[in-house]
C-alpha cells in the first residue's frame, strides 16, 4: 500500500498509524508536513511551504478560507512532485480544516481520501457563545461559517472520514454523519500506567516536591479560557487559603493554544498572577514537558484538573486518567461523554472555582474513598480508548473498500521485515510563484538544483500486519 499522510504539523494525530504501517517494507508511507523537525522510522517526510497568508485587503470573514486554499495549493504542487517521481498513493489521509486536502482529488483521483474531522464549528450551541462573559456579535458569527467551507468541501470530497469522540462528530452536518466513523487516536496505556506512591523530582528543572502530600496538577499547551485556565488559576487560590500544605503544579506553554488573545498583550497568566493573591511558592509553572517527565507529573498527582469549553477532547484528559489520575473536570459535552460523575472522575461546574475547588477537596479529604474511582478511570481508558485496541482498527478502517472488501489486517506477529531504523525525509520543494488560480493542467514547477533522495516506488500493494508493544515516547511533547 502506498499511503500519502498530509498535516501541517509532524505528526500530529497520524504518530501511531504512520509508524504502524511503517514497519512493514512492502509499505509505502509519506507524510506531507510543513513541519521540518522530528522524524518517524521508514516514514518519508515531503515538506511543502505555503507561499503566503491570506492577504490582508481580503475580506475579514474568509481569511481563513483563504489560508486554507493557499496550503491546499503548497501541497497540490508537493503532490504533484511525488507524482513525478513515481509516487502516486493508494490512500491520501489528512486533516481537515487547514486545507492540505482540499485538492487531493483533483491530482490523485484515483486515490481514497480520507480525512480526519476533529472539529465543525457553530456559532451557538457549542464553544463560541459558552461564556456569557465573551458574546459574539455579527462579524463572528460570519466569521464562524465561513471557517466551514473547507471543512465542506472536504466532506463533499472525501471518501470517508474519522473522528475521535461522538461529541465531535456530533458537531459536524447530521447529512455527513453516514461518512464520518467515530475512533479515538488512542493512548499507550502500557507506558502511560499508574505508579502507586510516586513523587514528583525533576532535576532538570530543580523542581523537587518529594515532601509533599497534596499535588493539585493541570496540564495544557496553553494557558487559556477555553481550557478554563482563569477558573483553574481562582480554585487553585481558594485551595490555597483552604489547605496551607497544597501545592500546584501547572504544565504547558504560557501562551494561547485556543481562541482570543488579551487585547493588553498580556498572557492570561501574568493577568491572573496579578488579579489573584497566591502564594507562589506553592504553585509551580514547568512549561512544556518532555513526554517522560510529563507522566512523572501525572503519576505523581493527587487531583488533576481538567476543565475544556464545549469543544475538542484534550488528548490529556484520557492520558491522565490511564495514569491512575483522580480528574476532575467540567461538567461540559466533551468530559462528560467519557466521565461519569462519582464513578471514574468527578465533574464540576466549569464557571465556578469554588466548586472546582470543593470536588478537589473530596479527592484530597477522602483518599480511600477515591481509590476506586481512580481504578475506574484506568479501566475506562483500558477498555474505550487503548491503543493496543484502536490501533488495529485504525489501520483496517484505512484500508476498508480499498480493493473492493474490507480486510482484516491485524496479525498479532512481528512483521515479515524489521522496521527501518533510519527516517527518511524527501527535499522540501521549490514553489516557484505563486499563481492567483488553480490551472486545470497540473501546475509547473520549479525544482532546486542540488541532488534530491531517490523516494524508492513500489508497484503492489500489501494489507498491514501490527503488533502491540510498549513504544518510546521519549521525544514526544504533546500536552493538549
């Protein structure tokens, strides 16, 4: 099989399912990225490169249409340089919303395009009128429906599609839903596992808080109202006036991952560490964590906190909650989809940081009590969300109808062929100018001079064979 992944980031939701199909040979795998950092085994990177954004004279409300439209362009002429050397895909798979797929159809018609469908977005009824304090007037709501018109076309254009949570395909056109499967990306849950009576040292950052009984954990890419970050940043102040021995520990990136900026040029960190009389000897910010110190945090807790606007599922939330974490997390679509107040988390109400602060007291009042809900929250990641389990019909929804019947591809042995050791990267293509319109003839080209690395083709196709495993994460940075 000849599989062509597309993500402007590397790699994304793809990590699992590229190194996967990876492993075997007889496969084919390359992932169009614009992202020139990290790499896979046997997977080889094309690097395509948007040749601008959108203009600023276009009108407001389809700047990001346009973006859209300009990646989509960056990657058609990235496609059709693999086109040129020989590579022409079974399967183009990739995220919608961006505009990498937009026209894949057009290049490669005879390839299945799958796309990932993470999220629809609404105007009302979901993340962007959900605080009362923030309205949206007219120019958002434009603003809102026109972000769909990629995501339409790609709807109208795929073959198939997936998303992660009913939640989130719940979000798209009920006249798509047909189209759309619903399958999480899946957590390692043999990496990602409890460790009874761990604390958290980390030398690299000096942080040491062996001694310490009560660990409050909340973890992001950023730090943000639609991950309730100021409502995390107010119960972590009335737990502070509550429990002298508390402390805090905060991982992610102080910047915002989701939604607006401050209009002061402000982070919402500075401003609630302004607004809010803490104790900051008690609160600790590591920013972003390498994979293995990220699940030192999580082993190490005793409350994780998780609060998410209805929108998409951090992948941390059921990270932790494989971990063993006791989370308590919104009481909104998203969290409750996976959490059951009182039997494997506990829900609060995400506006209130005193009741935020309230649900933590119980976990930290009561640990015997929640001893069980943490082994309930392990045991729904166990039998919902899995890897070993999800992966394996990942990959057989991949190659679902590919030659006319779907066939079964987990094996539960070794591939025939060891894995290549070494990641392959394919030269980044020069663009040459851009051009105002998409040509009905493929587009020309202008190559770079210097010697490119001959992208082996194969001629047949194989069906996958996978086997579970403990993988390493020891590069990895994900914290959503």
């Amino acid at each position: 099989m000849r599989i062509l992944f597309l993500h402007p980031n590397f790699p994304a939701q793809f990590r699992h399912v590229a190194t996967a199909i990876a492993k075997d040979k007889r496969h084919q795998v390359v992932f169009g990225t614009t992202r020139r950092e990290g790499h896979l085994p046997g997977v080889y990177k094309a690097l395509y490169k948007p040749s601008r954004e959108a203009h600023p004279g276009t009108h407001h409300y389809v700047h990001t249409l346009e973006n859209a439209v300009i990646q989509g362009q960056a990657v058609y002429r990235m496609a059709q340089q693999l086109k040129t050397r020989g590579f022409v895909p079974d399967v183009v798979y990739g995220h919608s919303g961006w505009g990498p797929t937009l026209f894949c159809k057009d290049i490669f018609p005879k390839a299945k395009l799958l796309c990932y469908f993470e999220w629809f977005y609404h105007a009302h009824g979901s993340d962007a009128d959900f605080d009362p304090s923030d309205p949206i007037d007219a120019n958002a709501e434009a603003r809102i429906r026109m972000k769909n018109s990629p995501i339409l076309t790609d709807l109208y254009s795929c073959d198939r599609g997936l998303s992660p949570t009913y939640w989130q395909r719940q979000q798209f056109p009920s006249e798509y839903h047909s189209k759309i499967s619903v399958l999480h990306d899946g957590v390692d849950t043999q990496y990602l596992c409890p460790n009874p009576g761990a604390k958290l040292v980390l030398p690299r950052i000096n942080l040491d808080l062996s001694h310490v009984e009560e660990l409050v954990t909340y973890v992001g890419r950023g730090m943000e109202p639609y991950r309730g970050f100021p409502q995390f940043m107010e119960a972590v102040a009335l737990l502070q006036q509550r429990r002298p021995k508390c402390h805090v520990v905060v991982v992610g990136s102080d910047r915002v991952a989701y939604g607006k900026q401050l209009p002061d040029g402000k982070t919402y960190k500075q401003q609630m560490l302004e607004k809010l009389p803490l104790d900051l000897s008690r609160i600790h910010f590591t920013g972003s964590l390498p994979y293995p110190e990220y699940l030192q945090v999580l082993q190490a807790s005793t409350a994780h906190i998780y609060l998410t606007r209805p929108f998409v599922l951090s992948w941390s939330m059921i990270e932790a909650m494989s971990a063993g974490c006791l989370v308590v997390g919104s009481n909104t679509a998203p969290v409750t989809e996976v959490i059951r107040d009182g039997v494997n988390g506990l829900l609060a109400d995400f506006f209130s940081p005193e009741d935020i602060a309230d649900r933590v007291e119980e976990v930290l009042n009561h640990p015997d009590r929640m001893a069980e809900i943490r082994l309930k929250a392990r045991e729904t990641v166990l039998k919902r969300y899995d890897l070993a389990k999800l992966l394996p019909q990942h990959l057989q929804w991949i190659q679902q109808d590919l030659s006319g019947s779907q066939v079964p591809i987990w094996a539960g042995s070794q591939s025939q062929s060891a894995p290549p050791t070494q990641s392959h990267r394919l030269d980044e293509i020069s663009l040459g100018e851009e051009t105002s319109a998409m040509p009905e003839s493929a587009m020309s080209l202008s190559n770079r001079s210097q010697e490119t690395q001959k992208l082996p083709v194969k001629t047949h196709s194989a069906k996958v064979a996978v086997t579970s495993g403990n993988r390493s994460h020891g590069k990895r940075k994900k914290h959503q």
